[in-house]
C-alpha cells in the first residue's frame, strides 16, 4: 500500500511551507506537493489606501528583503504619477538595491544553505545550522556576518533604517545621499570584496563534492526569466524582462511593465495559498519557467562589470551557456554579490549621485501603474489600479518565489524519486528535499525566519491516504 | 478681589492668575500633564480626558483644560489612578481605530504616539474594534484618514475660531462619532474650505495630512497655530 511522507515545517527558509511526498504501492513516489501554508492578504487590505503609502505598507511582507518591495512599490507609484524620477534618484534607488542583493544573497548562502554545504547534507542535524557553521568553519560564518553586514549598513546609511527604511518614496528618495556616506560605503568595499572572492574560490574547489546533488536538485528543462538592459547585461533595478527557453533560444519578453499580464498568467493551486505563475502563451503548467540567481545568469549574456564577467565566463566553461540544475543557484548567487559590489563602487564613483534633486513631485496622472524590478529571489511585480482621487482600487503582487512555485514543485519530485529508498526517509534524504527548496531561497512569509527546529514537515502518505511516516 | 491666586500642585505653592486654567497654571510652572485635545490658542473642550486630575475636597476627577484655578486648590496631577486611567484612555484610542505606526505619515512625529510612550503603553488591552472607517482623498492638497482620528476637535475649532470658515464637525453618536465635512460633503465640495491648511497642521495624528507624504514624513506646525492665535488675538 502507498503512502505519504510529510515534510513540515521546512527549515531554513524565510517563512512556513509543509511538503506531502506520495507513495505508490511499490514505495515509488508518485507526486510531490509543496505547500505554502499562510495567507497574508495585503492585495485586499490595501484597497482604499492612498497609492503614495503603498511602499512603505507592502515594504512589510518581507523583513529580509524590504527594499524590493520598496521599489517595485515606488516603481509602480512613479507610474501612476507618470514621472520619469530624477536620474540621481534612480541612481540611488539602484545603489540600496545593490547593497540588499549583498546582504540578502549572503544571507541564504552563509546563513541558511552553507550548513548543508560546508557541513554536508548527511551531517548531524542538531549542528547543521549557522551555530554548527560557527564552530566548525569559524571563518566562514565570520565572513558571512561581515558579508551581511556591510550590506545591512550600506541600506542604513543610504536610507536611514536597515529594516523597511521611509527612504524610497514615489517620484524618487526623500533626501540626497550626503559625501560622507559615499565616502563611508566606499571605504568599505574592498572588505566585502575580498570576502566574495574568497567565497567564490571556495565554492568552486567544492563543486564536485556534489555530484549527485548537481544532477538532481532539480536538474530539469525550463524557461528562464529575468531582467536585462538592451543590450542584455544584467539588469535588477530595470530594464526588460526576457524569457529564454531551456536551450537559450528567446521566447517573449515583457518590454512595458502594464504588459506583463500578456506573458504571465496566475494559476491558483488547491493546496497552497501560493499562486503559481507561467508563462502565457504556452498555458499551464507547461509554461513553467525558473527566476532569480540561476535564471538571470542564463538571460543575460553579461554582467557588465569586468570581475564578475570573468567569474561568469568560468562559471559558463564548467557548466554550459544555460545552466538547467538548480543546485546551481548558489553559485549563481555568488557572482551576482560580485558583480552588485561591482556596481556599488561603479554608482558611488559617478558624480550626479550626489546631486540633490532627488524627488520628483506629481499626482494621479495614470489610473494603473506596474513596476517591476528583479528582487534577490527574481523578477518582482508591483501592479496597482487607483481611481482618479489616487485611492486604490485593487492591487495584484507577483513575487519571486511565486515564479518559482512549479519550478520548486517539480524539483522536489526529482529529489524525492533520487533519494528516497524503498519508502524511507533517512535523514540525509529529508534533509536533500528541504535543501532543494532553500536553493531558490524562498521568501514564503516574507516576514518570519525559521530558526533551528524543521520549519517544513515532511509525510508519508499512503495510497488511501493514511499517514504513515511522519518528521 | 486680587488677580493672583495661591494654589498646591503636586505639593508645591504656586501663585497662579484668576482665569487661568488648571492646564495652564501647571504648564506655566514647567509642569506636565497629558493632554490630546488641548491645544494653546483654541477654546478648551475637555473631550480626550488624558488630563484629568485630582482636587483636594471634589470626589470626582476634574479635566485641568476646562477647570479654572481657584485661591487655596490642591492639585494632583499624577497618581498611580491616574496613570492607570491615563493608559487606559489611550489604549481604548488604539483599540477604536485602525492605528498602524509603521506605515502612518505621522510615524515619529505624532503626539498619540509621544503619549503612548511617555505613559509606559506596551500593549492594548482591549480588542481592536477594526472598524472600515475610510479616507477622504477628494482634496487637491490634503487628505482625511479617519482611521487614524481620536475625534479631538481640534480641526473643528481651529477651523471655525481661527479661519472662521467651519468646515469640520463630529456627526454621529458614540463609537459611530466621525469627523465630517460640512454636512457630510466630499472635502473637494466643500464651498467654505479656503484650503489654508490649519485643520491639517492642528491634528495631533496623522489623520489630517498633505497628501502624497509617504510614511513618517508628516510633520505638524501647532506651534504655529499658537502665534497666529497670539498674533492675531483672537483669544486673549
């Protein structure tokens, strides 16, 4: 008889996700289910607010990653303004936005994945977490925290606050960036540059350690999305956001943000308050398609900055123009923090950055306003309708773990039939499971971190349903 | 009959003018007593209640805005009663209407939130009511939010003493109490707004605000209301 594994809650991701793995009679997995199990509401709360206080209400979802919800929110105001923002806002827009890609890429690297790389997948579980990290690779958790924090404290010179900072405001930013600040951030740079690289060799000399990981978490044909400019380097705070299929041949692209629902549609699940995008013109589920670290490396032909370009031409050599296995992610996560640290000192050297007409003033000019930007986890979407007193009307937000939501589905499924053995879970096994989602480092929540204790539970259930295994 | 009286605050002797208000005698002597309501300038309503206090030889609490001092009072102004009802007070504000710090223009500049903190308020007792209570976004340059109005009136009297235009009133009974305009008009229809702005800069909360102010960048002026009032003499 078959049966069903439960994995709840899973660790080390930002919010709260349970799995269901089902077992047939032959204790072979027949379908995997992630579920995301709360429900936030803020597209129905927000109905009747003014549109100007949206970034900092929706800045709220998320407590790791504020600072995108800021800008998509501010992004989509500016159109419902119908400004262009003065070019040293958006400069200064982009420069957090670089700054949060450090300190959330680390983050998930250090944080929350490294005890499963550096520790290994199989290691005791009560030591794999940071705690764990600290005390066998002391330099590493070392270097992550400074990581960390020099991101953290870039955003809070910038913006005045580390956490859902007042800074970013429809039109622009509510003040200039002062001389000493630039210089402070600049000071700090080559610290945090020398802890990427020396991350970046480290992952590197790891890589074959994980040849079964690399060839099953969710190593899988799909399309890619992601932002790029025009002529296709690395984009995160604006440009067009391209699909690729999985052998890099352009698929669609969404050049105006209001056209985003052209290309991407929202399928709602049964079992999960997490919606599942895809894209349009080739209907659901068949239209799935991978954003964030991964997927943008594979969309953009460079990043644009000489260091990280070199890392990417390496990283393109060892694993093909298009990289389709998800374990890849942190790798890809790596170069990315390069090539943001890149474009912090690239911004902070240009001298309209401290120029100080920084915001632009309007009101309702649109009744309907997308911003988009790509978020650490991948491609954001902020799309509001106001009425012409500038209240709104209705609110709709795709965000990066939804664009994930098939992709992490069906990666489960492909570690769950690699490393689950005759209707058992060892521990390594479950830990595997857990691991591929945190790969696509999923905001969930956005807002709660799991710490410690499994914030995902795994089941095993049988054909008829009946639990039969439970961690 | 002499224009200076003797009374006790807390204990001291204090030499105070006829006329003046308890509110004001204390607050001339560098002393405080919380209060939402009030505002130097307008008339005294006594509604919020925060500055209750005891008199020696009255068994009931007496509003220090509205109470006028008199030769030989005993006044305290803070108890452990007191405190307690002053806490309560706020709470029962937090717990009528939708106040959300975190994302309210008036985040670090409000006087609720001064209060709350000041009196030692961590946490609301009592069950949200989350009532709908709506915006008015109607006006070019400001806008109502009434879920973040405590009904201080300080809109309507400035409004009508200072502007002399009456645009502000409280309709409704009770818990239903709203602030409207004229007699229940979108803000932009409004045929005596002149637009000045004193409502706005009277609020103690960010109920009244300039719109397109993002989170925490509403500032008031009531200090400014105060000279104008001086400068004017609309009050002596």
């Amino acid at each position: 008889m078959g049966h069903t594994i439960q994995i709840h809650h899973v660790t080390r991701i930002e919010g709260h996700a349970r799995i269901d793995i089902h077992l047939n009679d032959e204790g072979r997995v027949s379908s995997t289910q992630f579920h995301v199990t709360q429900v936030r509401g803020f597209e129905k709360f927000t109905e009747g607010r003014p549109f100007y206080e949206m970034p900092a209400i929706t800045a709220r979802i998320c407590g790791i990653c504020p600072v995108s919800h800021l800008l998509a929110s501010a992004k989509a105001c500016d159109a419902i303004m119908a400004v262009q923002i003065p070019e040293p806002a958006r400069l200064l827009r982009e420069l957090l936005h670089c700054a949060q890609f450090i300190q959330s890429h680390a983050l998930s690297f250090f944080h929350l994945s490294a005890p499963d790389l550096l520790l290994g997948f199989d290691s005791d579980p009560a030591a794999r977490n940071v705690l764990g990290l600290i005390e066998k690779h002391p330099e590493a958790a070392r270097d992550g925290i400074a990581l960390r924090r020099f991101g953290q404290q870039a955003i809070e010179r910038l913006a005045g606050e580390r956490i859902h900072p007042a800074w970013v405001v429809p039109g622009g930013v509510n003040r200039p960036m002062s001389v000493d600040v630039r210089d402070q951030i600049l000071s700090e740079l080559p610290l945090a540059h020398s802890i990427l690289r020396r991350t970046l060799r480290m992952f590197k000399s790891m890589l074959d350690q994980f040849p079964a990981e690399s060839e099953a978490f969710g190593n899988m044909p799909t399309m890619h999305a992601g932002l790029t400019d025009l002529d296709g380097r690395l984009q995160i705070y604006d440009g067009i956001v391209r699909f690729i299929e999985a052998d890099g041949r352009p698929a669609g692209r969404i050049a105006r943000p209001l056209e985003y629902s052209r290309m991407i549609g929202e399928a709602a699940l049964p079992d999960s308050y997490l919606k599942a995008p895809y894209f349009k013109p080739r209907g659901y589920p068949e239209g799935i398609y991978r954003v964030g670290p991964l997927a943008r490396l594979n969309v953009a032909e460079t990043c644009g900055s000489a260091e990280a370009d070199r890392e990417l031409a390496e990283y393109r050599q060892r694993l093909g123009r298009v990289v389709n296995s998800s374990f890849f992610y942190h790798y890809a996560r790596l170069i990315e923090a390069l090539w943001a640290l890149e474009r912090m000192e690239e911004l902070l050297h240009l001298p309209e950055i401290l120029d100080r007409h920084v915001r632009a003033e309007a009101g309702v000019n649109a009744l309907e306003g997308v911003g988009i930007i790509e978020a650490p986890r991948g491609v954001l979407i902020h799309h509001y309708r106001v009425d012409e007193r500038g209240a709104i009307t209705g609110a709709n937000l795709i965000v990066a773990t939804g664009h994930n939501n098939l992709a992490i589905s069906r990666s489960i499924q492909q570690v769950a039939e690699r490393f689950l053995e005759n209707g058992r879970i060892s521990e390594g096994a479950l830990n595997r499971v857990s691991a591929v989602v945190r790969a696509y480092d999923p905001c969930l929540s956005c807002s709660t971190h799991a710490f410690g204790r499994p914030a995902f539970r795994l089941r095993l259930l049988g054909a008829g349903g009946t639990v039969l295994d439970e961690r | 009959m002499p224009d200076r009286v003797s009374i006790r605050i807390d204990g001291e002797l204090l030499h105070a003018r006829l006329g003046q208000t308890i509110l004001e005698a204390a607050t001339a002597q560098g002393r405080f007593i919380p209060s939402l309501c009030h505002l130097k300038g307008l008339t005294p309503v006594g509604a919020c209640r925060l500055c209750l206090v005891e008199v020696a030889g009255i068994g009931r609490l007496l509003p220090a805005c509205t109470t006028p001092v008199q030769d030989g009072m005993a006044v305290t102004t803070r108890s452990d009663r007191l405190d307690r009802y002053r806490r309560m007070i706020l709470e029962l504000l937090f717990a009528e209407r939708n106040h959300v710090c975190a994302v309210c223009v008036s985040n670090n500049h409000c006087e609720l939130q001064a209060l709350a903190r000041r009196l030692g308020v961590t946490h609301v007792r009592f069950p949200y009511s989350f009532p709908k209570a709506g915006t008015d976004l109607s006006h070019r340059q400001f806008v109502l939010d009434q879920n973040r109005c405590i009904l201080c009136t300080r809109c309507v009297r400035v409004c009508a003493e200072v502007e002399g235009a009456h645009v502000w009133d409280v309709a409704g009974r009770g818990i239903g109490s709203r602030l409207v305009c004229e007699l229940n008009r979108a803000w932009a229809d409004s045929r005596s707004c002149t637009g000045c702005g004193k409502c706005v800069q009277s609020c103690p909360t960010g109920a009244l605000a300039m719109k397109g102010f993002a989170a925490e960048e509403m500032v008031k002026r009531t200090e400014t209301i105060t000279r104008l009032v001086e400068a004017k003499g609309v009050r002596a």
